[in-house]
C-alpha cells in the first residue's frame, strides 16, 4: 500500500477550526504524524487546537518555506512508499491555493500518490461566493505590481479584461498596503466599475462590501494589517 497525501485545510484567523470546517479534518489530522508545513509553529498549534490529545513529540514536521531547496523538498514524499499518509498544511485556508503547496501535489501526482483534499475555508472563493459578482466566469490574479506605473497598468488591463470578457478579476495585496491598494482603486478604476472588498473572512469582524468605485469614494474601511481580497467587475 502507498501512502496517500492529505491537504488539510486550517482556518482563516483565530476560529475555532470546527466551527468552519468538517469533523473529517480532526479525524485525519488525529491519523497522521508526518506534516508538510510553511511554519513549525503555527502548525503545531493548528494540530494541537483541533486534536488537543495527539502527541506533540510524534509529530514529524518538513518545512516547505521561502528557504526550502527543491533538491530537499523531492523527497518530502518518500514516507509514501512504506504506507504512511502525510499532510500538508497551509498557513492560512486551503493548501496549494495562493499557497506554495502546489509543488508538492504536483509532485505526489508525478509519483502516483494518491491526492485528497479536505473541505475548508478559501478566502479566495468565500470572497466570491459574498461578492455578487460573476460566479460562473472570474479569475484569481494574485498580487498586483507594487510600483505605481506599473499597478496603474495592471488595474486598467484587469478592467479591461473585465468588461471584454465578462469576467470578475480577483487579486490579493500584502495586509499592511491595503489601505493603500484602496486608494488607487478609488483612483484608477472608472465609477461605474463594480468593486467587493472582503476582510478578516471568517472572524468576528467580517467585513464583505460590494459597490461600484463611485460609491466607494464615499466610503473608509478599516483595513489596515486586515487579510483582505479586492475583486473587480466592469459590465
């Protein structure tokens, strides 16, 4: 028997995970002690949160981080061979997503282990769910440029990639420039351009508001250091 890999959803901010996500997450994680993780840390406390009884020392964690080598991280799935299950765990929401975990189930398919991935929340697809936007075309763009020209590019191609193919564009901004990605919207995009702002997804402050640019020149959330997505739709 081979191993399979497990991708294990983990929550949003400081929730409860089984109040947003399945029983069947604490049963997997409660299986398996080999973890393919972005920060020990964080990991280990996600793990004891949602199975407060599973033994610290018998966890095997593998750092997949900014520092990993790829000659090191080709191997993170040899425990398969031997039949032992191991997860891999996001930072923040569903693995592989805006994550770096990607690498790794591309790898499990290239070894032909067996892939299974777990119900949780996407901040990416929560945000479009609540948008009111195009659900059945849209597109996620990740983090837009940082210089100023060149995000002012970038804002107008996505506009007019919007409008052009009736597709919703969704893109992410470091928590601490939101405030900043705010004001070049309000900026840049043309007032009837519909635009959702989505923070703090899960938690107790929820923010989730949809209007066109004009009518958000009106308005000044509080979104500084909040986890946030932007999505745009030009009709």
């Amino acid at each position: 028997m081979i191993g399979k890999l497990y991708l294990i959803p983990t929550t949003l901010g400081e929730t409860e995970p089984l109040e947003v996500m399945p029983l069947s997450v604490k049963k997997v994680v409660e299986q398996i002690d080999y973890y393919i993780v972005e920060n020990e840390k964080s990991a280990r406390r996600f793990i004891k949160k949602i199975s407060p009884k599973k033994s610290q020392p018998s966890l095997q964690l593998l750092l997949l981080d900014k520092y990993a080598e790829e000659i090191e991280t080709r191997s993170y799935l040899d425990v398969c061979k031997e039949g032992i299950n191991i997860g891999l765990l996001s930072e923040a929401g569903v693995p592989a997503i805006a994550d770096p975990g990607a690498s790794i189930v591309k790898l499990a398919h290239q070894k032909n282990i067996q892939v299974v991935p777990l119900v949780g929340p996407s901040s990416i697809l929560l945000a479009m769910m609540s948008s009111g936007m195009n659900g059945q075309n849209f597109a996620f763009n990740g983090y837009l440029p940082i210089d100023k020209s060149d995000r002012k590019r970038a804002l107008k191609d996505l506009e007019k990639l919007s409008h052009d193919k009736n597709q919703s564009q969704i893109f992410i901004e470091t928590p601490y420039r939101n405030d900043k990605m705010f004001a070049d919207l309000k900026a840049i995009l043309a007032p009837n351009t519909h635009l959702c702002i989505a923070a703090d997804i899960t938690l107790s402050s929820e923010y989730i508001k949809s209007m066109t640019v004009q009518e958000w020149k009106h308005q000044q959330p509080d979104l500084h250091k909040k986890p946030a997505i932007f999505i745009i739709h030009k009709e």
